[in-house]
C-alpha cells in the first residue's frame, strides 16, 4: 500500500474520471473499481468516498439515481453536463501536476 | 450468501444507533454495509452476520458515520439556501416587486417617525414570536413522526422543524443589539435608515419565504431532490 496522503487532493479526479467512463456507479462499486484498477494500490476509504460524492453533488456535478436491488434501496451517481465539462477542466490539471512533479522529481538535464 | 431482509432491517436500526438520522443518508450506508458484508462473506463465509458488519464498520475510521454525516448536511444546507433564493427571486420581479417595494418604503418612512426604534423592536419581536409558535409546531409533528418510525428524509426536517434558522437568529441577534445598547433611531442618518429598511424588508421575505411558502410544497421539493422519495412513502 503506497502513501495514502499523497493521493488524497486527487480523490474528486479519481471518482470523476470514474464516472465519465461508466455512465453511473454506486459508492461501493466506485471503492471496488479502484481497488482493482491499481491493485490494491489505492484503497478509497467510506469515510473520505461519501463525504467526497456529496461535495460533488452539491456542486451540480453529480446527479443522483435511486434503484431498488434485491431488497434494498441502491443510489446511484453519474455525471451532470456540468460535471462531464469539470472532469476534462480537473484531468488536464492533473495531467499538469503530473508533469511538474515528474520535472520535481526526475529532472532531465538538457544543453539547451 | 446474500443478506436478508431481516439483515437490511438490522443495518438500518445499526446505523440508527451510531447517529445517522435521515432515511437518505442511512439507505446509502446501508447499500454499502451490506455489499461490503457480502464482500467479506464471499471470503470467510462461516463469519456471523454481526462480526461481519462490525468489521465494516471499523473500516469508516474512528469517527464512524459522522464524517458521512456532517458532508451530507452541508450539501443539504447548500440545496435549502438555494431553494430559498429561488423563490426569494419571485419577490423582485414583477408583480411581486411591488409588494416589496411597498414594505420598504413602509419601514422606510416609520423609521424616520420619532420613537420609531420600538417600532422596530415591535416588529421583529413579533416576527420572532409568530416564528417560534411555527418552529414549536413543527417540531412537535416531528417528534410524533419519530414516535411512529416514520421515516424522515434530512432535507424534509430541514424544510419543516430546523429551517436552517437564518431568520430566526439575524432577528434575535438585531433585537439584542438594538435594545441592548438602546439604540437611538432619531440619530441615524438618512443612509442608515435606508440601509435597516433594506434589511428589515429582506427579513420579511426570509421569513415569509421560509414558514410559508416552502412548507407548502415541501412534497414537490423532495420529490424533486430525492428520486426514492415516492418509492419510499408508498413502502
């Protein structure tokens, strides 16, 4: 498990980059899907996921379905226009961050 | 193994007993619970259905549900200011503007009358008065709704026995000052007056806003902000 702190800021990309590629999902599918997608790398915590989901949808980015699974209620999250406009704006930062870090980090010396 | 109804009723009375009030925000956690149970049942099955929800839980940090709990309120708390200026909006288009205009200068000129701060004491304690009875009110249908184990969605308490209290606590808070430090009204410039007119005139529409017009189409809001709503009222 690699240092959970540094990938913290990047929780809201992660669930947004999520959802533009799967129309809608559930928190515990979204948990699930990280958990796969980096190998346990990455482990999404409920505390820090839900409180995550609601900030964005407070912000008009997500919008919210409700569907009856089995014998329980299930809430599903996709991404508004909104949101799917935010998620482009939020990966090229990211992308940007991931470039000033890699300079940071790895820096490649140049004649230039 | 999948869990049983008797297991969902039993998350729903846990999340209960660990501080999440609202429908809404315990059939989220519910969904999850279970998933997660199911989850850890796939992996150890021999684990009882309380060790394995116990274990769960563990995994929401020490604070348990509250972190959950306090986000949702603050998202809820964004979506009621929001409604209230939707329909504060009405008040300053026309016809409504009128009315409004009205009331200003109404508070406008009885301001500059002689004695006119008790006026204004008058009228904001007796705001503060009708508000109260309101509040009393509502809570006290509240209370039997949780007396029946009705269950009650946070923005539907939010709309009818908290209200946020915006009005409540500008209103007391100006009463406070103003008889505290025995405000003199004849002193004030003419700016000023214009300016406690401006806000007297808002609070009016707050408060009108807020105990009247919201409470009665409470149900179309929550249809409209929760897509369970009806499917859940109808169970």
């Amino acid at each position: 498990m690699g240092n959970q702190k540094l990938y913290k800021g990047s929780l809201q990309t992660i669930i947004l980059k999520l959802l533009a590629q799967n129309d809608k999902m559930y928190g515990y599918e979204i948990t699930q899907h990280v958990k796969e997608l980096t190998k346990g790398e990455l482990k999404i915590t409920e505390g820090a996921l839900y409180p995550a989901l609601h900030k964005l949808e407070a912000e008009g980015l997500l919008d919210v379905e409700v569907a009856k699974v089995g014998n329980r209620l299930r809430k599903y999250y996709k991404l508004t226009e909104n949101g799917t406009k935010e998620t482009a704006n939020k990966l090229a930062e990211m992308q940007e961050f991931l470039k000033t870090m890699q300079h940071l980090v790895n820096p490649k010396f140049s004649l230039e | 193994m999948k869990l049983t109804e008797q297991n969902i009723q039993n998350l729903y009375k846990f999340t209960r007993q660990h501080y999440v009030y609202h429908y809404d925000v315990q059939t989220e956690l519910v969904d999850h619970l279970a998933n997660d149970i199911e989850q850890i049942w796939e992996e150890n099955p021999t684990l009882s259905f309380e060790k394995a929800r116990d274990t769960s839980f563990k995994k929401f940090g020490v604070f348990g549900f509250m972190d959950v709990v306090e986000a949702k309120q603050k998202q809820m708390s964004k979506k009621y200011w929001k409604i209230i200026l939707r329909f504060a909006k009405e008040w300053f288009t026309f016809p409504k503007v009128v009315t409004t205009i009205t009331i200003f200068l109404l508070f406008f000129l009885v301001l500059q009358i002689p004695y006119s701060e008790y006026i204004f004491l008058t009228t904001i304690l007796s705001l503060i008065t009708v508000e109260m009875v309101i509040l009393f009110k509502s809570r006290k249908e509240y209370k039997i709704k949780e007396k029946k184990k009705e269950k009650i969605f946070l923005l539907e308490e939010m709309l009818g026995a908290t209200k946020n209290s915006y009005t409540g606590f500008t209103m007391v808070n100006l009463f406070n000052f103003v008889n505290l430090t025995r405000f003199d009204f004849s002193n004030l410039t003419i700016y000023w007056i214009f300016f406690l007119s401006i806000t007297l005139t808002l609070l009016c529409i707050l408060f009108y806003i807020t105990n009247y017009v919201i409470p009665q189409k409470a149900e179309e809001l929550l249809e409209e902000t929760y897509p369970e709503y009806k499917i859940v009222k109808n169970m």
